[in-house]
C-alpha cells in the first residue's frame, strides 16, 4: 500500500527567504510519509539555521552564504537524525511501556516506510538544492529562444533514482554485504527502493526485532536477511543555480513511470506560456496550431496529471509533439548522462 504525502513551507530571514518544498512516497502504509510531512520541512529549518548561525557569529557584518557542501552535509545529518529517531529512539519507549497497542503506535513510521524529496530555495543566493531519499525525481525546466527564435525548454534532471538497477547503489550494497544475495529480481529483500526512512526490519538488528516479536507479536526479518541495515536514509544532494523563469518539478516513481524528463518539462513549459497569454488564445508556440497544444487545465500539477493519464483524444497528449516537433532541448547531454545530473550549469555535491 503506498501513501503519497507532500509539505511546504517560506520562511522568514534576515536575507530575504527560504522556500521549502517536499513529497514523501510512502509504502507499507502511510504512517513514515505522513511523519514525515510533519517533521522533515521543520527539521531542516533548525539544521540549517543552526548552519547560517554558526557562519553569522563568524561576520556579523557579511550575509551568511554557506557552500553548497556546508548546505548538503546538514541536509543529511538532518536526514540521518530524522531516520535515527524514527527507527531506534522510539524503540526506549516501547521497551519501557506495559501497553502493546503504545507499542504498535510508536513504531508506526518504523514499520512503514517512505521515500523523501525536498528542496530548498535560499533568495539571496539564488541557489535550489534537492535532497533525495529513494527513487523520486525532481527535474528542472529552462526557457531559452535558440539561434532562429524559436522556443525551447532547457532539461536538468537534478537527481538520480536510488534503486537497484542504479549501479552505484548496487556497488554500495555488495560491498557492504559481501556474498549476500542483497538483490533479487531487482529488488532489495521485495524492497523497489536501496534508500529509505522506516523499514526498520531492514535495519534492526536480529536481536531487537527478536526481543520485538516477543515483546509485541512483531515479525522477524526475511531469512537472507542476515548483517542489517541494508538500506539508508542518507540523501544524495546536489544543487544548481536558478535563473528567471525557472521552474521545478518535483515527482514520485508513478509520474516518471508515464511521462519522460522531457516530456513534463515541455507541458509544463507550454502550460507556463498558455498562462502568459490565456490559455487555448495565443499565437501558436514553437510552430504548432494552438489547438494542438494539450493546455487547458488551471493548475499546472492537474495539467501534468491529465498527460500522464493519456490526456484526451483532442490532445493526443504530448507524447506525439515531443517526438516529432522538438519543443526541448537538453543540450546535446545523453539522457544516461542527465540521470547522473550533468547540466552546463548543474553542480552535485556528494560527500
């Protein structure tokens, strides 16, 4: 069962603002997405705080403009505490409490887990950077006019699906698990995702989730299941500078799985500039008729949503346009390359 949650948040500072924005795909239930969705935003606004702080007190005359290696090392202790205190902190409490049913609520978000997808905005830098935690996607649009005028939408896929058939996760697992049959059928132990929060029977001990089933009629690991953790909460991070008229789009597995980079950033670039000069009534862009350009809905995530579907007969989506028309341009970079987050002006920061 998967439960899809999402959060927000502008915050106030001294420089200008921070924008916060992040989904949670949750699985197994929902009760890692929806603690997320209440804590995560919250979380990084302390961690980062804390970070602006420290580098403030330092020159209390200059804005603090922490590196994006500053920004993504706190962005994954915050992950990593949040991850922490979801699967073995609680853990006290169950131990120490007499009720089976407290025990089953707090451990709730550990039982379930989550995949997480948050960005970060700070206006004075101009700065965006996404924290990954699973197999979410977020892509980054760009308008630009090439050398006849026409119009294109620029590709920055900004993060990289943790799964397995991402060889580097693949490298991470065996490595830390030599001759264990860590991946089967592309899956971790039935899992789709190499990261995670929750999932705590992948990262339990065997002696607590012994003491567990006892305790609370807990089940006990898969029998491969041998030198857990096997799967992290620790997000990849990377970072790019934004220009006007950027824009974000921000997914789960199940968008990607019907529409391409590509694709999402076209409709949402032509949604953009349906909205500019009202809808279905403006000149035809990129030299197609206006009515061939599947934008009729008022918000850009329902537009996104009705091509995902298949869009109607009339549309015939944009599938079709993309193919043959060429309204992106991704720069000459190979999609495999793009999935690595390579752009002329993309920087990732891995620690």
């Amino acid at each position: 069962m998967s439960c899809l949650s999402n959060a927000a948040a502008v915050v106030p500072v001294p420089s200008g603002h921070w924008s916060f924005f992040g989904i949670f795909d949750g699985h197994n239930g929902g009760d890692t997405s929806k603690w997320l969705a209440d804590n995560l935003i919250l979380a990084a606004v302390g961690g980062l705080s804390d970070l602006y702080s420290g580098l403030a007190r330092t020159d209390p005359n200059a804005t603090p403009e922490p590196t994006p290696s500053d920004i993504s090392k706190t962005l994954k202790a915050v992950f990593n505490e949040l991850d922490d205190f979801i699967v073995n902190e609680r853990l006290r409490e169950v131990f120490a409490s007499s009720s089976r049913q407290d025990g089953l609520t707090l451990l709730g978000p550990a039982w379930a887990g989550s995949c997480a997808l948050l960005s970060f905005y700070d206006s004075h830098s101009r700065r965006l950077h996404i924290a990954l935690t699973g197999d979410s996607r977020a892509v980054l649009g760009r308008r630009r006019y090439d050398g006849n005028g026409e119009l294109r939408f620029d590709v920055y896929i900004l993060t990289t699906e943790q799964n397995p058939m991402n060889a580097d996760e693949l490298e991470r697992l065996t490595t830390e698990h030599p001759g264990e049959d860590v991946v089967q059928n592309g899956r971790v132990f039935g899992m789709g995702v190499t990261r995670a929060f929750g999932d705590a029977r992948l990262k339990w001990p065997h002696e607590v989730q012994d003491k567990l089933k006892r305790r609370i009629f807990g089940r006990m690991p898969p029998g491969d299941v041998k030198t857990p953790p096997y799967i992290t909460a620790e997000p990849e991070v990377t970072s790019i500078e934004i220009e006007p008229g950027d824009f974000l789009i921000m997914g789960s597995d199940g968008l990607w799985e019907s529409l391409t980079s590509e694709e999402a950033v076209g409709l949402v670039g032509l949604w953009k500039e349906g909205e500019k000069k009202g809808g279905g009534k403006r000149e035809p862009v990129g030299g197609y008729a206006p009515h061939m350009l599947p934008v009729r809905d008022a918000n850009a995530a329902t537009h996104l949503l009705r091509n995902a579907l298949g869009g109607t007969q009339r549309e015939r989506g944009l599938r079709g346009i993309v193919q043959y028309g060429g309204l992106y341009s991704t720069g000459d970079i190979e999609e495999q390359e793009q999935t690595r987050y390579r752009g002329n002006r993309a920087t990732g920061e891995q620690e």
